[in-house]
C-alpha cells in the first residue's frame, strides 16, 4: 500500500520520503515506483521528464529522524493498534507541532490510534485503496478529537494527487468498507436459505443488474479469509448490529481454506488461474398450455403476452386462471409461494417473474415452495425463447436482485443519517471505492424510494429480522416523495 500512495504523492508534485522498519522494503518499494514510472513513459502513458522528476522527488530515509522536515506523514504499516500507536508517539518526538500524522488503517478505529498521541488533534485517517494509482479515490477521516485544520490540508493534497477526497467520520469500515457490507452478507443469506447456487446469484447481479462482478466472485477474487474478517470485524465494532451479520457458511469455507483464486477453490474452482464455472443447462423446450397475467406487473405482462403469441400459448387475465393455466406474479419484496396463498392461487401451479430487474438480459423465474416441475420447466422454456437467459431460483422474498440492491440502499441511507458521509461522497466514494454501476443512492431513486421501503417492508415482515428493517432516512424521504440524495438542511 505504501509504494503505490509515495507514487501518487511523488507524481503530484511533492517531494516524498520513504521509510519502512524493513529497510530493505523501503529500497524495494523506490525501485518498484521507478520501474512503474519508467514503463509508463515508456509506453507513452507520462512524460520522460515528469516521470524522472518524479522518481528524483522519492528519498528513502534512513530512520525515524528523516520525517523531521515532513508536514504531513502517511502511515501504511501493519495493521496493529500498539505499532500504529507506537509509530506514532515516536513520529511527534520528531516533527513540528503541526504535521500531519495520518493513518492508512482500513479497520482500526483512528481516534484509538489518535489517543496514544500527546496531540491527538493533529492525527486524521487518509484511506486509499489497492491499487492506489488506479483507484482514484481517498477516504479522509475524521477522529473524535480531530481538529477543524486538519482534513482541508488532506482534502487538498488528495486532489493535487488526482485523487477525489471523499469525507467519513471515524466509525467501522468508515464509509467505503461500510456501504460494501450488504453485497456480500445478502448473497450468504440467499445461499444459506439454499435459495440459488453461488454461480446463478452472481449472474443475476451481473447480468440483470450490471455489476461488474458478481459477490462470490468478488470474494474469490478478495480472498474469503480477507472478505470474512472484514464482515466480522464491522459486525463486531457496530455492536451486533443484523444488517452487517456475517455467515456461519462464511467461517466453515475459511477453515477449510477456500479463500477462492489465491487457494485454487473457493466458490468456483481454478486451474492456471482460469475459473471454472459450472456448464450452462440449456433451456427446456417445454411450453406451457396457458399462462395467467391478471396480477403480472405491466412489463412482465406485455413481454409474457408477446413470447406466449409467438408460442401459440394462450393467454388469460380473467379473475381467475382456468386449470391449464401457469400463473405468473411480480412481488416486490413478497415470496411466491406467499404471495400465490393470500391470492387464493394454486402453488403448484404458480411461479414469480421480477419486473425489476433484467427483463433484456437476465431474466429471475422463482417458483413456490411446491409448484409443479412440468410447470417450473414450461415457464423456463417460454421465458427463455427469445433468446434471452433465464435464471431459476428456489422461493426468495425479494428475488435476488431486488433483495441486494434495497439492502445496498438501505445501508447508504443509514450512512446518511447516521451523518457519517454526505449523499454525494456516498455516490462518488462508493462507484470509485467499489465499482458499483450506479452510487446507491441514485439505484434507489432509479426504483424510486417508496419501491424500495415497500421491498424492505415486505422483507422484514416476511422474516421478522431486524436486518430488514428499514432506515429512517429512507422511510422519510419515500413519504415525503424526494429524492434519496435529499439532505437537511
Ligand atoms: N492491502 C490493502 O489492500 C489495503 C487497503 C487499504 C488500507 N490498507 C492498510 O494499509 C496498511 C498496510 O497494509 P499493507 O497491505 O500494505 O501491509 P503490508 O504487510 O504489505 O506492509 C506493511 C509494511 O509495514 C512495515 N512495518 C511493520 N511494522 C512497522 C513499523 N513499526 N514501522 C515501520 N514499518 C513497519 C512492514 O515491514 C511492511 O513492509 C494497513 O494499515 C492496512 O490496513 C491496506
């Protein structure tokens, strides 16, 4: 972590000094910079002279007292209270009284690290993210005793760095780690509910809602051990608090050491780095005789309606479907197999379509805890014929992409209130920090907010969890019929 911000820092202009308690790292960590600098000017990406100005900037200090002159230090060493705080006791016997001492820890609380300071006000979290050249975007935090000078003077370096400076107070997983929890913890949910496979709720979040990978994926690519601790770490420091709770599922895989890419197997298998996926089971070519819409959301409606014609399948939307008819329903935030009884439905012969989500690209078909197979297969088959893929998925209150992405608004909404970050640095913090397609504001104003707080409503009753219950941000803002980014004034 510490090369790539002394990059950045050296590229913008600033003279950097380099210290590691490995003298050896430090030595490494110039050359590694140098050699990167090099290549891009090399492949015409920077400048020869800016990139020869910016390795001659780099100087590695030979201990502590080399930071003497330094007006702002960044701290990138081992992620361990007593050493962050030692460093930093060490560092104010040295510097003037108003430098910086800023902290790159990712979950250690910066106000703890602060308290071990004779000037704690001076100490701020400067949160960067791997790789730091590419991901362009800093977390500025800060802690309880911070003092009002210090964050316009990191602000303002992020920028000189080309970096977007995002505020957060000091709270567990700051603003970036925190607004990420509901991805990976929604995705263990559906799988311990045995509700879809690994490999079919990343291709629904992938394809129908267009992230750019899916969350198994992701923690294979993280490493289970790492996403684990990371999930445990933000439940544990928010008190228990459900809508962060991590997965007993999550903790047996990390025993048995399928932490995914670097391991070799984790949710999918991997050879020379390639990952193996489960082969795709072609559509079934089974049709049904006739399906029932009187209750199917508009768009579910006019596309069931259109591959049914083609299909010389009849279509009803009387009261009541005939006995030869599939009904289809579009809850939101509903189970189908719920949803089929208080309609006074045959389950057997019900199955649910998501009007939310991927209707181009991705279809989600849910059945009841007991429709039929040859009525499962019939729908699939229809759903299916235009080309279009389809996802099957056991009964889920919420499909799977309605579920991950109002919890995903959830969490933000609650950032918000809880005045952790403002609505804009959600948004920019959280497509730069995470590679979200949309901020998760702007996702819940895409569905509109009393979508979402009837997703969350449905949910929580279905369940009666807490993890489920809906922010306060959220719910004001549905009724007020404003906008999700709105703040007070
Ligand atoms: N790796 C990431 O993706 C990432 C992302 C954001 C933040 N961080 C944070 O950055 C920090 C460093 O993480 P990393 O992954 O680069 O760790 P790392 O283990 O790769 O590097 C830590 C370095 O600190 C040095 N060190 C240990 N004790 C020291 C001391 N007392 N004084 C000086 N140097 C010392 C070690 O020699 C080592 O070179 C941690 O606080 C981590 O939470 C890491």
């Amino acid at each position: 972590m510490g090369r790539g911000i002394a990059q950045i820092a050296a590229v913008g202009g600033f003279p950097v000094v380099i210290w590691d308690a490995n003298g050896k790292v430090a030595e490494e960590a110039k050359t590694f910079i140098a050699d990167m600098l090099n290549r891009a000017a090399e492949k015409g990406r920077m400048a020869k002279d800016a990139a020869a100005a910016a390795i001659a900037r780099i100087t590695v200090a030979g201990d502590l007292q080399g930071f003497a002159p330094s007006t702002i230090i960044i701290e990138a060493i081992v992620e361990r209270l007593d050493i962050k705080q030692k460093l930093f006791a060490d560092l104010e016997a040295i510097v003037a009284e108003t430098t910086i001492l800023a902290t790159n820890t990712s979950s250690l609380s910066v106000t703890a690290i602060a308290a071990g300071c004779q000037r704690p006000e001076r100490v701020a979290g400067y949160h960067f993210f791997n790789p730091v050249p590419l991901m362009k975007v800093v977390e500025v935090i800060d802690a309880v005793r911070t003092a009002p000078w210090v964050s316009p003077r990191l602000v303002a370096l992020a920028h000189a760095m080309g970096h977007k400076p995002v505020k957060a107070q000091d709270t567990p997983g700051f603003l970036v780690n925190h607004a990420g929890r509901a991805y990976n913890t929604e995705a263990f949910r559906m799988l311990g509910e045995g509700i879809a496979d690994p490999c079919v709720i990343d291709d629904i979040l992938r394809e129908a809602v267009g992230f750019r990978m899916g969350p198994f994926e992701l923690m294979d690519l993280t490493g289970l051990d790492v996403s684990h601790a990371v999930m445990e770490s933000v439940y544990t420091q928010f008190y228990d608090e459900p809508k962060y709770r991590p997965s007993a599922l999550a903790a047996a895989r990390v025993s048995a050491k399928l932490f995914g890419r670097k391991t070799g197997e984790g949710f999918y298998r991997y050879e020379k780095g390639e990952q193996i996926r489960p082969a795709a089971m072609p559509a079934p070519d089974a049709r049904p005789q006739a399906v029932w819409l009187n209750l199917a959301a508009e768009n579910v409606r006019r596309l069931v309606s259109d591959l049914a014609s083609r299909a010389g399948v009849a279509v009803e939307n009387g009261d009541k479907p005939s006995s030869d008819a599939i009904a289809v329903l579009t809850p939101l935030g509903g189970d189908a197999t719920t949803t089929a009884v208080e309609r006074g439905l045959d389950a057997t012969r019900t199955v649910a379509i998501d009007p939310l989500f991927g209707l181009e690209k991705r279809r989600t078909l849910m059945t009841t805890s007991v429709t039929s197979p040859a009525a499962r297969d019939a729908m699939h088959g229809l759903l299916a014929s235009d080309g279009v893929a389809v996802s099957v998925i056991h009964d889920s209150p919420g499909f799977v992409a309605q579920r991950v992405v109002a919890m995903i608004v959830n969490i933000a909404s609650d950032i918000a209130q809880q005045r952790i970050a403002t609505s804009e640095d959600i948004e920019a913090a959280v497509k730069l920090g995470l590679g979200y397609p949309k901020g998760p504001l702007e996702f819940g104003d895409a569905l509109g907010a009393p979508t979402v707080l009837q997703i969350l409503e449905a949910m929580h009753s279905f369940y009666g969890d807490p993890r489920y219950r809906p922010s306060p941000w959220l719910k004001r803002r549905a009724k007020l019929g404003v906008s999700l980014m709105t703040a007070e004034a």
